[in-house]
C-alpha cells in the first residue's frame, strides 16, 4: 500500500494541471496524466508547445522501481530528399523580451522531424493505465474554445509575427483581423478533430498517411527539407538516464544527445566540489551572486572546450581540469513549458516539451503548427543546416528527479531555452543547500550569465548586487520575467510550486 495520499500535479498553465488533474480523478496514473497534460498543453499553450514539436520525459515507476527516460525530441530532416534545396525556406525574426531581444529563424526551412505526437503516444502505450479517448477528452474540449490567460497573451503578442505568418496562423490568432488578446476565445477546431481523430487511428496517418503525404508535398513546393521519409522513420528512443551524484541524493536528468542534462550535472558537480556542505553564506547575500555567477560562468567556459554528454562529464570529474575549475571559480567568489506529476502509487513525471517559437507553418488539416527547431542557434552549434538528415536533435531540456534510496524526494525541470540549466540549478540549490522551501525557491529572482552580462531578476538586497557589479557586467530586471525560465516541481505526497513566470498552477488531488 502507498504511502502517500494524494498526487500533485504542478504545470504552467491552469487548464494544463486540470487536465492531468481530471484524469488522476478518473483512476489514471501520472502517465496518463502526463499525458492528458501534453495534449492540453498543445491547445491552451500554443506559443510553448505544439503536437508538431519535440520532448522528453523522465519518469518513476513505482511498480518496479525503475527511472525511464524517452526521448521524443526531433530529427534533422531530409531522409529521401530528391532534390536538394539550396535556399531553405528560412528566415529570422527578433523577439524583444523586456530585458533582452533574442532572434528565432522560421519558415519551412526551420522545421525539424516533430516528435510529441508519437512521443505521447508512446508514453502511453507503455506506462499508461486509462484508454486514449478518455485521456484526451480533457484536451479535445480546450481546443475547442478556452479563454486566454494574461501569460499566454503575452507570449502570443511577442510571437505575432510567426503566429500570423501563414493564413491558417491569422485564421486562429487573428480572426476578423483583431490579434487574440487577454480574456479572448481562443479556438481551434481542427485541433480538437485532429486529437479526436488520433485517439482512434493512434497518430498513423500524421506519420505514415494522408497528412503526411500533404505535409511532405508542400515541404518539396516551398523550399522546405521535410519529407515523407523523415515522418515514417521517426521513432521515440528509450535511454538509460543521466545519473549524478549531488550531496545525499543521486540526482536523475536527461542524457545524450541532450546537452542540458550533462550541464546541469557540470553544475551540481562543481557545486559539490567547492562547498562540502551548506554554504557560509546567505542566499541573495554578495558571496552567494559572485560565486553563483562564477559557477554559470565555469560551466560555460568548460562547455566551450567540450562538454557536452555523459562521457564528457565523467571524464572531466576525474582530470585535474576539475579542480582548476574549482579555483577559478572561488577566485571568482524558448518557447518551452514543463510538467511535473506524482500520484498517489508514488509514479513520478518530468516532462520537457517545446515548439521552439514555431515555424509559421501548419501540417494541412490539422491545426498543429510545426516546430522551428532547425532555426535554434543553441541546437546547432556547428552551424545551421549542418547535421546530416535522420540525427536526433541535442536539446537543452532536462526533466529531471531527484531521489534518495530509490525514493523520488522531488521532481523538477523547467522551460527556457539557454535559461534552463541555470533555472533548474538555482532552485535545486536553494532546496538543498539553503533549506528553502519549494515555493520559495521557485519564486526566489534568478541571475543567468549570458556570456556577457549577468542578466539579473530584482529582489536581491542591493549591497549583494554592488559587490557582483565589482566582478561582472550586470543587467538588473524591473521585473521577474518569463526569460529566467519556468520551474514547475513536485514533492512527491506534499507539495507542488508552480513557477509564476510561466503563469503556473499547482493542484492537488486527494
């Protein structure tokens, strides 16, 4: 018997928790949940996540003990291309966040092999308990119409110009030609008929079918680099998950090829390696932001020379690069949304899923824009367009667990681009190092080192950041903002914070 007597479910989005919420109500696991929760998310999050984009997910399974990892993020494209395209069609757009303006490419030419779809699917097949229509149900009726939210208003208006970039984009967005604002109906109906549709044919004719068939002909017209091949090829990888030792715990994140486990991992490690215990210093104090920045500034530096997976790691830990590492830093002294579930069995869910910012452009018939993850600078650090066709795309997304005697203390990832490891560090950080609580550490403001400046949340005690100021450029924030990420954990049992950033609901089902 368990000993927990309710699951927590902790998301970005209240329609997001709800959804997994109705499905643990109705007898389903977290899996189902998680599940139900992806789906919703796709509808009610369109700026974060799409059924056309990519994910992974870090689960517990009570029964058995087991951490299972799945990775169904996205493929490079151009498996059978018959004729090579010398201009994709491909393109940049700036988004002016409040602090920071980063550019995002789109276009036909941007989007990546999706893999949610299948991803979510197969999440279900293996680890799921309730039938598909019924987990669906939930998300099926959001897309249909729900009110929009004030964050994902926001998130749509810094999108506008992909969001509107096709006629179907403007058709949902911006009907009768008035952008889609806060308290607006949003509705997508060939969404809803789509989810419906692949409750009973379990997403067959999106891979292997009709839609794809369209979806590859209007690639090969326009200058894009999907195909047909690359739809029917895609497969959701099972891998073994990153282990890292951090204190008492043994801390479980996404492995290779995604890039942002073994970093967050460089992070910890380091961490562990420079105070054997509780710091000396105050969270927030002077010490705490230099040596933080110090840290974020390391993990950069070492990843610049070539850490980039869980070999690397391992190999660092043991050179003397390690502590020359140490020294320095005592010297010193996207469009993505997360979901963390825990049931009352004691199965645990950390699910990354991101659309990029979207490619503009929508697989015919069924409302689901497609990824743009061809045109994300920090995927590609050997230039776009330079993997060969059919390779998984690294990621920077890392659901992540924490656990101690195989018992799952905390589950935990976060949304954010190049935000996320530094999002997801903070916060462990404050919870094991400085004894906060989750909702504390989640709503604490965070620094991110962006390789030039320490891009800075208000909050900090203003002698801490004049000291920071004597060792680094900073950029101080007037307010917290949705560029530092969006935490979302679960204690599994007690508690859930959700990350306000991103909007973020927190329920609890008894």
């Amino acid at each position: 018997m368990s000993k927990y007597t309710k699951s927590v479910v902790a998301s970005g989005h209240p329609l997001v928790s709800e959804a997994a919420a109705i499905i643990l109500r109705e007898g389903g696991n977290a899996f189902d949940a998680v599940v139900a929760a992806g789906f919703a998310s796709s509808g009610v999050e369109p700026a974060l996540n799409s059924l056309g984009g990519g994910g992974l997910l870090l689960g517990h399974s009570a029964a058995n003990g087991q951490n299972l990892f799945f990775d169904f993020f996205v493929d490079t494209p151009g498996l059978g291309l018959q004729n090579p395209v010398e201009k994709p069609h491909f393109f940049p757009v700036t988004v002016q966040f409040s602090g920071s303006k980063q550019d995002f490419n789109v276009g036909l030419g941007s989007v990546a092999v999706p893999g949610t779809l299948k991803g979510l699917l197969h999440i279900h097949k293996r680890l799921g308990y309730m039938d598909l229509a019924s987990v669906v149900a939930p998300a099926v009726q959001y897309a249909k119409k729900h009110i929009l939210n004030v964050k994902q208003a926001y998130f749509l208006k810094l999108l506008r110009p992909i969001m509107t970039l096709s006629s179907k984009g403007r058709e949902i967005y911006e009907p009768g030609g008035s952008y889609l604002q806060e308290g607006s109906f949003l509705t997508n109906p060939e969404l809803a008929a789509f989810i419906e549709h692949v409750s009973r044919d379990g997403g067959k004719e999106f891979y292997n079918g009709e839609i794809a068939r369209k979806i590859g002909k209007e690639m090969q017209e326009e200058d894009g680099l999907l195909t047909v091949t690359d739809l029917a090829s895609f497969e959701v990888r099972e891998r073994t998950p990153l282990k890292v030792p951090f204190r008492k715990y043994d801390f479980f994140t996404s492995p290779a090829p995604s890039m942002g486990g073994a970093l967050i991992g460089l992070s910890l490690s380091l961490q562990s390696l420079c105070t054997t215990g509780q710091p000396q210093y105050a969270f927030g104090s002077g010490e705490y932001l230099i040596h933080t920045t110090g840290l974020m500034q390391e993990v950069e530096r070492v990843r610049e020379k070539g850490v980039f997976n869980a070999s690397d790691l391992e190999n660092f830990l043991r050179s003397d690069r390690s502590q020359e590492s140490v020294k320095r830093i005592r010297m010193f002294s996207r469009g993505t949304t997360h979901i963390s579930i825990a049931d009352k069995q004691g199965n645990c869910a950390s699910m990354t899923c991101s659309n990029g910012e979207g490619a503009g452009y929508f697989a015919p018939g069924t409302g689901v824009m497609l990824n743009n993850m061809m045109g994300e600078d920090d995927l590609h650090p050997d230039g776009f367009h330079s993997s060969p066709p059919g390779q998984r795309v690294g990621s920077m997304m890392s659901p992540s667990l924490l656990i101690k005697d195989n018992e799952v203390k905390l589950v935990i990832g976060s949304g954010g681009s190049k935000r996320i490891r530094t999002a997801v560090t903070q916060v462990l950080g404050q919870i094991v190092d400085f004894k906060r609580s989750l909702q504390e550490a989640v709503d604490a403001p965070r620094i991110h080192w962006d390789g030039e400046t320490v891009q800075m949340e208000p909050g900090f005690a203003e002698d801490g950041v004049e000291k920071l100021r004597e060792h680094a450029s900073v950029n101080e924030w007037n307010s917290q903002g949705v560029y530092f990420g969006g935490v979302h954990a679960v204690i599994p049992g007690m508690e859930g914070a959700a990350d306000k950033r991103r909007g973020g609901k927190v329920l609890e089902i008894v």
